[in-house]
C-alpha cells in the first residue's frame, strides 16, 4: 500500500490523469430560452434591481437577508417564481419552474442573483450549440501504444480481429512473414513464422523468404488467410490457443495484393466467398461451397505437416471450391478489394489515373463504373446504408462520392498534408476516419464536412523530417455488429508499432429480451438516489457518472473520465444534494456540481489504494474510508479552492486491521459504522471519534467472511422507544445481521436473504419508515421483505449482480431501484413491475402506472421450473411423516438457507410484543425456516393450459403441509412438553421462540464393525454395529470381575 503523505506533491495523481468532460441535457429546459425574449430579460433585471433596493432600504431584510459579495441579496424561491411568472406568464408551471431555480442556485443557499441567471442563461445557450454539433468518433482518452519487437523493425502490413474462440485477440502479420498473437490489452501471446518453401535446398529452406501483402480472418471455419509476393496464400487456423499453418495454396500467376472475404451470416453451411485482387489488376474470386466439409480436399495424411494445394489442380477439389478469374480490371496493381452481397458488387481501387475505382456486378452482365480521379486511390471505404463512398491518395485530400456518380465527389475534405494511407467509415455516428503518412488521423463529419478532431499519434519511431514506413493496411476497424459485446475501437499500425483508440458509441438499441442491454456503456460500481432534485446517479467501471431523470428515465447529465481512466468506486451527496462526491480505485476523491457537471474541488489522497466508502455529515464535513484502514476528513463548507488538504487527525487512529470495505451514517445518534474485510465492525461516535462497540459475527471457521454491506435504520434511529433495539444491519456471505449499539446484549439474529446458495447481498436499503428491507444480491434478484409475511416479492431484476438497491417514493408511490454489473440501472414498482431501464427508448412516466408490466412476465423466468419441481416431489411423497424433517440452523436466530423465505412457515403460538403506534410492523421481525424438503422458489401464476394439472397438485400440496405441520408439533411436543412461551427469552418485538425454533431429524448412526474393543470386551464377546443394540450393551464390570481383571 503505497501512502502519499511523505510525498512533497499530493497532486500529482491528478495532474497525470486525464481530464474529465461532462454534457448536459439542454434540452430539458429549453423552453426557458425559447420563451425568454429581450424584452423579458429587461424585466427580469428590473425586478431584480427592485429586489436589491429594497434590501438596502429595510434595515429588517437588511440584518436577515443572505450577504452576498457587497452585501446584496438574491430571490428567494418564491420570488422568483413571481417574477418569472410576472414575465412570462401565469400559466408556467410551478414544477419547472423550481427546477430552473435550483439549477440556478449554484451555490445551494436558496437565493439567486441576476448575475446568476445570466450566467445559467449563457451556459444553457452554450450547451445547446455543443450538443447541435456532432461529437467525435474518438474518445477523449490516451491511446495505447504497443511496440512489436518480433517484427525487428519490419513494418506491420496489417492486423486482422479474432473473436474465436473468446476473448478477442489480434493477429499483426509483419513484412517479413511473422505473426504475432495479441489479447485485447494488447499483450504479446503467441509468435508464429511462416513456412517456406520445403523444394528449396539449404539448411534455410523452411524459412519464409518473401513478402506479405495482405491478411483476411476466415469466421466460419476460424482461419487466417495470408497473401505473400510468393504468389501464394497460407492459411492459419487459429480456432484454439494455439495457432499454426495448415494449408498452402500456390502457384498463382500473379501476386495477390489486397485480399477480402465474405460469408452469410444467416445460412451457416452455404456458399461463402474469398476475394483477392493482384499485381496485373485482375480479380480472382474462389467460391467455398461447403463450408461444413472444409475449405478443401483433404486427404488421409500421417505427416504433420500444412496441406499443399498447386493452383494449377484446383479443379481436384471442385465438390468444394468453384474458381473464377477476371483479368485486367486496372492498369495497377489493385490495393482495396471490397464485396458487397446485397447486391452482388465487387468494388477495387489502384494507382491508375484511368480506372482509380471500379464497381462491376459478379455476373459481368451489368456495365462497370469507373472513377477516373488524378493521382489515383491509395485507399476507399463504402458504406450501403449512406450510399457513400470515400477514397483518398497521393492527393492529401479525402473526398466523398455517390456510388453511382462517378463525375465529380460530393464533397473534398482538405485537412491532410501527406498521403492518405487509409479511410474508414463509422456508420454509428456518420463520421469518416482518415489517417495520413505522417501518422495524423482525422476524424470528419459526413453531414457537415467539418473535421471535428485531428490527433497526431506519437509513435516512438517518428524522426523529424522523415515519413515513417508504414504497412499496406495501418487501420482496423473494430466495431458492430462485427463484435457486438466489444467496446468500439480502432488500432493503428506504424512500422513496428500499434495503437489503440477507442471510439464512442452510436446509436440506441432497442432493449433485448431477458436481459436487456448495457445502458451505461459500462459495468455499473455504485448507484444513489436523489430525492432533492428526483435524480438517479450511476459510477461506471469506465470512469463515466450518468446523472438520469427518475421522472421519464432520460439522462441529464454525462461525466467522462471522471477519474481518468481509473474506476469510480463510491459515491455520495453533499448536506444540500446539489453536489456529488466520487471515490476512485487510485484513491482520488472528487466534488461535482450535480446542475452542471463541473468539478468543484479535488480531495488529497491519503493512499494509492480504492476508497470504499464517503459520507457527508450535516455541516459538509466530509469522511472517507477505504483500503488505507483510516478514517481521512475533508472540510468543503467553506473550501474556495479546487484543492482540499485532508485532515487526518482522528482522534483513535487506525482500529482496523484489514481494509475497510463499506460505512454507514446514522446522524440522529451521532455515529458512524464501518466494515472490513475480516468481518468486524466499528460503531463510532461522532463526538469523541473512538469506536463505540465492536460487533462480529460468531463462526466456527477458521475465517469470516467480509462485511459487503451496511445499513441504520434511521427512524428507529431517531425514536428513543427503539434505540436498544436493533437498528443496525449488516450483509455477511447472504446473511443479514440485525445488531443494537446500546444494551447489554448486541446480537440479535439473522437471516439468509439470497434465493441461491453460496450469493452475497452487496446492496440493502429500507424506506423511511422502516417498514420494507430491499436486497439485492450477486444473483441478480430483488428481494422487498417486511414483516407479515416476511417476503413480500422476489424476482430475477439482471443478469449480473446487483451492486445497489434503493427505495424511492413519487407522487406518494412506493418504487426500487437497482443498478447491476450488466451495465443497467432499472426501476420497479413496489409490487414488482417492471417501469423500465434508463437510456430506453422509448421513455416512460412515473405518473402513469398504466404501461407498468410485471416483472415476472418479462424477467424472471426461472420460478416456474423450481415450482414444477417441487410440485413433483410432493406428489412422490407417500408418507407425510418423511417429511417432517425442518432444516436449518438452530444455533441462529434467524436461521438462514439457500431459499425462498417467502416459503417459511410458523409454527406453534405466537405472540407479539408490543409495537409503538408509529410503527407498522418491525423489519427485523422474520420467520422460521421453512417446514418442508422440497425446493422452494417464487409462486407464479400458472399457465392456463396447465390448470387443472396445477389445481391437483396443489391440494396435494395443501394436504402434505398440513400433515408436515401435525407431524412436526407431535415431535416437539414428545421432547420439549409443553411450553409457555410468554416465560421464554422475552425478547419484546423482535421475534418469538417458536418463531425462531427449528429441530433436526436425529439420524440412526451405524458404529463400524473394526471399534477398537477392550480384552475385557472381547473375552465377553460383546458386540455392537448400531445405535440401538448400545442399550443393551454392558458396559460395567462387577466386583469379581474387575479382580480376575487385575490379576
């Protein structure tokens, strides 16, 4: 763990990292521009020119107004909803209307000034003309930069996307014949050479001896194709780790130049396609016509060794390869190749002046078209669905065309000063990247024909005043719908060099059945609600937080690279909501106007390490806790600089011994709670900054598992009738514990919340009544429980696991929250509906609870199979008193298990403490397990063709619960008696005995024939294998006995 506090500068984890960038929704409230005219703007000054003389003319709102700068105060609320109202219109609405004065009010003190809308007014205007124009393709990060030293100095020719078999790997094939395998960090795997030709003598005669020309990724049957100067093709198979040759084609009458390959996507096992186009310009095309066969006849051979195929025998394999050749199309040799199956066209590029670009049907039956363009084409690119085509040259211009106008381009973008190597399209956003001799990309806007960004790659093999050696091929586009789970993304190759970047993306998908889609672009780490200004807020794993109106699920805000590229890890609000407070795994700590995305402060780091957690007291005084085992505080109340020192002067120190993973804030008792990774937690007290109790759970193993979770329940909290009891949980391995701070007697039970085995509950919240706990576990399932019946619902809400749940009212409605690792953040309906995800398309409305679906219809798909189970299972059972076996925990409480506690039974009298009046029913208060063996999992309604199947299959379940239930109560009732439970473990409101009493089956135990036996015992030939002969076993020995012994 590397600290920061010896070093003499703090900040410099910041200065390294790259800068942020937000975007705001202007179009949320750009109706206060379009009806704010000049002549209301006039009006609006004078109302506030009014305001301020009044001011200074009552010495009563003089000495109670706010002093700002030279004394002045601004409009309250209420005032400014007069005056804005005066201006534009009585029929403005009060709810926008607060809206627009708390986004004024940066300062969050509840005024504003004049001076404070101009400047809202000049940003709103400011952000509407940034969002009108197109963004860039590429992102705002550094691109990684890799060298190949296997290529020794050799130019890279080009670099083809492996997908199978998972994860993505790239192939760069150098000058010289050398392949080198990377990962998708760009990390060497794997070198590979090509085989020469075995009829050469010498002891190099199996060394690669010519060039490289071009590479293609064959998908279906998961092979590299490869074109040398040989006049030859390799085929690589790359279907496993690792890679190695397996097929030679050679003898071709000319050099292939520029390869490409097509194959449909739709019919697997039809025709697909292999193109190439050579050094005379003409165009071969070999058709594979059973891919599930091979590319080729491939006889029986012992001899590991790659297949040789001499061009001159194709036809011996014309059962599964058709052949056929164009020749001179170009004057020159082809060097871009494209096929386009929608309607049948080959398009080709060369240095020709007279046929630059060609566009010929594959039938030849249809006239070419043929682009006469001077100097020639180094490099096109094609796109159907813009019906575009953009070339570029020795002229350092790239210049777009119709594809069927080949007199004069649509538009001539200039920007380049050298050659351009290569073009690509990328369709997501209708933009065009170029990338030119002295390695300067560009990225232009097809609609506006401006450059929207020029990045200069830094390539540590640039010399002043010499053009680099670069390959045939320096781009490689990687995007969908080629990998649709991939970032998109684009590598660069300079001689022996590759860069990455990454590019954004384009578009709204629609959201997929069963799980939806990433609408955050990213896993998600954190997620809050902000009852203040009715906002969601989301931490990505990307360094990006999205800020997302809870009303219509629309987004608002935008942070990118909030922390570089590092991952945020927590987050919280300031005392006043308008503010947000990020956490990052390099232990930055960073303050965020909520209105405007602007970074107001940055916190000094106390470690290199994650920060887990921040809490914001009632007067902006900040702690945060995380891998550094310290509690550090922050002061932003008055802060004016973006830079903040932290003050680590708390008062006890560092009590933890392991990293510090979640923390709590109950403000009502004045303490803090935090938790580690070795299971224990702390209760501070506010005022004396020393640990107030120490709570863990009791084990029997030899380590406890980590503390992933913690929560106060802040109206018990702030009740005096409930402070001794327990107002604290904590989330442990699936189990959730209820702690008390004060009493004698902190442990108060527990119980297993996950509907699987082995899950952890990584997010726990409550309303603010206390009434509802909601889980969320790394199942991806929502678990609301109350106190009658424990379990209200439970449903499958993501496909990853949940990293935080919150409950949230609107228009006296109760709804959930819940943000995943698959990249969504979604809302629920207290009973379990399904409202939607935010980024969908289209938006929904809170107010309307109508297009509300139920979750189980569309999620969780998994409680009807559990449910057939257990239905099949009570109809096998014969003997209902095999079934009176209760499992469980009895040391617990609560005990816990892998199942639906909606399924847990009471048994026996029950008696209930009783409850303050303000209180409807204690969240603590949960049942005893479940009473049967069979599977339990989330009743559904069943299916209507199903129904009389269903009907007897639950009266069968009826009559085995009932005769579960005598069985169970006749065994208690042999063993304990009878019980009085108003005697037992008075425990007020929180649970009652034989709520929380469970007994296991005793089991025969079988004793092993070879127990070791005393010579006493064997000379009485005594004997036993079972636990019921051990009663009739004598074990004593008598007095004369015991004398023979001894003698």
């Amino acid at each position: 763990m590397g600290t920061l506090r010896g070093i003499s500068d703090p900040w410099e984890v910041y200065e390294t990292e790259t800068s942020s960038s937000s975007s705001c929704d202007a179009g949320q409230n750009a109706c206060t521009q379009e009806e704010l005219k000049l002549k209301h703007l006039l009006l609006l000054r004078d109302a506030f020119t009014r305001r301020t003389t009044s001011d200074r003319g009552s010495r009563r709102s003089w000495r109670g107004a706010r002093k700002k700068g030279g004394g002045e105060r601004g409009m309250s609320l209420e005032e400014f909803q007069n005056a804005l109202s005066a201006v534009i219109g009585p029929d403005s609405q009060s709810g926008w209307l607060e809206r627009v004065f708390n986004e004024i009010d940066v300062s969050c003190d509840g005024y504003v000034e004049w001076e404070d809308l101009c400047s809202y007014l000049l940003q709103q205007c400011r952000e509407r003309d940034h969002t009108s124009r197109p963004r860039g393709a590429l992102l705002n990060t550094e691109p990684l930069i890799k060298h190949c030293s296997h290529n020794k100095q050799e130019p890279t020719i080009c670099v083809v996307a492996v997908p199978h078999p998972p994860p993505l790997r790239y192939i760069s094939v150098s000058k010289r014949g050398l392949l080198t395998v990377w990962n998708n960090r760009l990390q060497v795997l794997k070198t590979l050479e090509l085989a020469g030709d075995p009829a050469e003598q010498g002891v190099n005669r199996r060394m690669f001896r010519g060039w490289t020309t071009d590479a293609v990724y064959l998908p279906k049957v998961h092979k590299v194709a490869i074109a040398t100067s040989s006049r030859d093709l390799h085929f690589i198979d790359v279907s496993t780790a690792s890679c190695f040759e397996d097929i030679h084609l050679f003898g071709f009458p000319n050099v292939p130049t520029s390869l490409c390959y097509w194959h449909d996507i739709k019919s697997p096992g039809g025709r697909s396609l292999l193109l190439w186009g050579d050094e005379k310009g003409g165009i071969h095309l070999l058709w594979f016509l059973q891919l599930q066969n091979g590319l080729f006849e491939s006889p029986f051979t012992e001899d590991n060794v790659p297949q040789r195929i001499y061009m001159q025998d194709i036809g011996d394999h014309s059962r599964l390869v058709s052949y056929q050749h164009i020749p001179t199309v170009h004057q020159e040799p082809i060097n871009r190749i494209i096929f386009e199956p929608h309607t049948d066209l080959i398009m080709t590029s060369s240095g020709s002046d007279a046929s630059s670009v060609v566009i010929m049907h594959v039938s030849l039956r249809r006239k070419p078209y043929v682009w006469r363009i001077n100097k020639g084409v180094t490099c096109f690119d094609f796109s159907r669905s813009l019906n575009l085509l953009v070339t570029g040259g020795l002229d350092p211009a790239v210049k777009l065309w119709n594809c069927f106008m080949t007199a004069r381009p649509v538009a001539v973008l200039h920007g380049h000063g050298t050659t351009v190597l290569d073009v690509v399209i990328y369709q997501p956003l209708g933009q065009v990247l170029s990338y030119s001799k002295d390695a300067e990309l560009r990225v232009w806007d097809i609609s506006s024909n401006h450059c929207l960004r020029t990045v200069h790659l830094q390539f540590p093999c640039l010399q002043p005043g010499r053009a680099p050696e670069h390959g045939n091929f320096p781009f490689l586009l990687v995007a969908p719908p080629f990998l649709s789970q991939t970032p998109p993304h684009i590598l660069v190759s300079c001689r022996d060099y590759l860069a990455r970047l990454r590019l954004e993306k384009g578009g709204r998908g629609e959201e997929q059945g069963g799980g939806g889609r990433q609408c955050h672009g990213a896993p998600l780490s954190c997620a809050l609600y902000n009852p203040t200004l009715k906002q969601v807020i989301a931490g990505c794993d990307d360094s990006s937080v999205s800020v997302w109106d809870v009303e219509t699920g629309r987004l608002r805000l935008k942070i990118t690279s909030a922390h570089g590229e590092e991952e945020i890890t927590c987050i919280a609000l300031d005392s006043s909501h308008r503010r947000l407070i990020t956490g990052a795994r390099n232990g930055t700590i960073k303050v965020w106007n909520l209105l405007n995305g602007l970074n107001l402060h940055k916190l000094e780091p106390v470690t290199l390490s994650d920060v887990t957690g921040v809490i914001c007291l009632h007067d902006n005084q900040l702690l945060a806790v995380g891998w550094s085992q310290q509690v550090a505080q922050y002061d932003i109340k008055g802060a004016k600089d973006v830079f903040v020192r932290a003050d680590m002067s708390w008062k006890s120190g560092q009590q933890h011994r392991a990293d510090i993973l979640v923390v709590d804030h109950c403000p009502a008792l004045g303490v803090i709670a935090t938790g580690s990774h070795d299971g224990e937690v702390i209760v501070w007290t506010l005022d004396t900054q020393r640990p107030l109790v120490r709570l863990r759970r009791a084990t029997h193993s030899l380590t406890t598992p980590p503390v992933d979770a913690l929560l106060f329940l802040q109206r018990r909290g702030g009740d005096k009738h409930w402070r001794n009891t327990p107002i604290l949980l904590s989330s442990q391995a699936g189990g959730i514990y209820w702690w008390s701070i004060t009493g004698h007697t902190h442990t108060h039970g527990q119980f297993y919340a996950p509907g699987g085995e082995k899950e952890c509950v990584l997010g726990l919240t409550s309303d603010q009544e206390n009434n509802i706990l909601v889980t969320g576990d790394t199942a991806g399932c929502v678990q609301p429980s109350s106190s009658h019946p424990p379990l209200l619902q439970s449903w499958r809400a993501h496909e990853g696991a949940i990293v935080s749940v919150e409950v949230l009212v609107y228009t006296e409605r109760l709804f959930f929250l819940s943000g995943s690792v698959d990249g969504t953040s979604r809302v629920w309906t207290g009973e379990g509906g399904h409202v939607g995800f935010f980024g969908q398309e289209p938006q929904w409305s809170l107010a309307d609870p109508a297009p509300h679906h139920t979750s189980r219809d569309q999620v969780n798909n998994l409680a009807e199979e559990e449910k057939e189970e257990r239905e099949k299972k009570i109809e096998s059972e014969s003997d209902p008193s095999q079934s009176s076996e209760v499992t469980g925990q009895t040391s617990d409480l609560f005990s816990g298990g892998p199942g639906s506690p909606e399924e847990w039974i009471y048994e026996g009298p029950v008696e209930e403490a009783p409850t303050p009046k303000s209180q409807t029913g204690p969240v603590e208060e949960a049942p005893t397990p479940k009473s049967q063996t069979g599977p339990v999992g989330t009743e559904e309604s069943p299916a209507p063709s199903h129904a009389q199947h269903i009907r007897v299959s639950q009266c069968h379940q009826l009559y085995g619960d009932i005769q579960r239930k005598m069985a169970v109560r006749r065994e208690r009732k042999q063993v304990f008696g009878d019980i009085n439970v108003n005697k037992l473990f008075p425990i007020g409101g929180l649970c009652t005995p034989f709520q929380a009493l469970a007994v296991q089956d005793c089991q025969q135990v079988f004793l092993p024939e070879d127990l070791p036996m005393s010579p006493w015992m064997q000379r009485q030939t005594l004997s036993c294998v079972s636990e019921a002969g051990l009663s009739s076993l004598q074990l004593s020995i008598n007095s004369s006995e015991q004398e023979q012994e001894a003698t």
